[in-house]
C-alpha cells in the first residue's frame, strides 16, 4: 500500500518543482507572464521572505502539486499558482493544498483571502467554492492578462479590507 501523500512547507530544494509544475498547465493553457516569471524563476524571494508559504504535496520524495500563499498586506493573502500533476489529479490534493493555505492565512492573521483565475477553470473554481471562496468584483485590475475571474475568502467577520 503506498504511502499518503504528505502536505508540507517550502523548502529550499523544492523550489524548482514549483516552477516546473506551473509551468506546465500554464504553457499547456495560456502562455507564461512577466508576473509568473517573477514568482517562479525566485519563489523564495517572492513569496517566502515577504511572508508568503509555499506549500507541497509530496508522493514520497516527489512533489505532486503545490500552492503558494503571497503576502500582499499584512491583513491579506493571495491563494496562487496552485497546481498538481495530471496524475494526481482527482485525489483531492488540490483541496488539501487550498486548506493549508487558508490555514496559513488564518494563523498569520490575515481577514482576507483572494485569487484571480480563469473563466475556463471551471474544475478550479468549483474546488475554490468547496474551499469557502465566492465571487466578488476585483478591487483593482488584475496583473495576469488571464485573469477574469476574482474569488475572495473572508477570515474574519465584519472584516472591511483595502487592497492598496
């Protein structure tokens, strides 16, 4: 019987598979961004030491899917570049990913979780749904030329949050 897959934290030496797992879908679906480049070619630069996590699902010693927490203000999170591998895919990783950045986020304190996706994601939006997330009118127009579908995940009740 194989072993469970393992959710766990970023580390140094996981960096490239977050790279190369997004790099997949995206190149597969739409085509690579100056914002994706910057976050997958230096994830730890910036996502990690500006108080974001990168989360890995991990079959053993290879990663199988992973999502990134980014720090957009102290009170706020974006929930981004989720991705599992093709045969992974139906396990329920992407869920146990996206709780363990909602977990995250509530820890560090935040009130507001959101993402920006793609209309043609339906299978992602429904799981983002699943996770709490609904959607709501984008505060601010979107980085991603890709991105038109903006969800968002209150933490806190009553929370009145300003992206700036």
């Amino acid at each position: 019987m194989p072993a469970p897959i393992a959710i766990v934290p970023f580390r140094p030496e996981l960096a490239p598979a977050f790279g190369e797992l997004n790099r997949a879908w995206i190149e597969r679906l739409f085509r690579m961004e100056e914002v994706d480049r910057k976050v997958l070619d230096h994830p730890e630069e910036a996502i990690i030491v500006p108080g974001g996590e990168i989360f890995y699902a991990m079959d053993g010693t290879e990663a199988v899917g992973t999502v990134a927490a980014i720090r957009v203000t102290p009170t706020s999170y974006e929930l981004a570049k989720m991705a599992v591998s093709p045969e992974y895919r139906g396990r329920g990783l992407g869920e146990k990913l996206g709780r363990a950045v909602v977990d995250f986020a509530r820890v560090a304190g935040a009130e507001l979780l959101f993402l920006e996706t793609n209309s043609s994601l339906a299978n992602a939006i429904r799981l983002y749904q699943r996770l709490g997330f609904v959607h709501a009118a984008p505060p601010h127009a979107s980085e991603y030329l890709r991105a038109d579908v903006y969800m968002e995940l209150r933490l806190r009740t009553g929370a009145n949050i300003a992206l700036e």
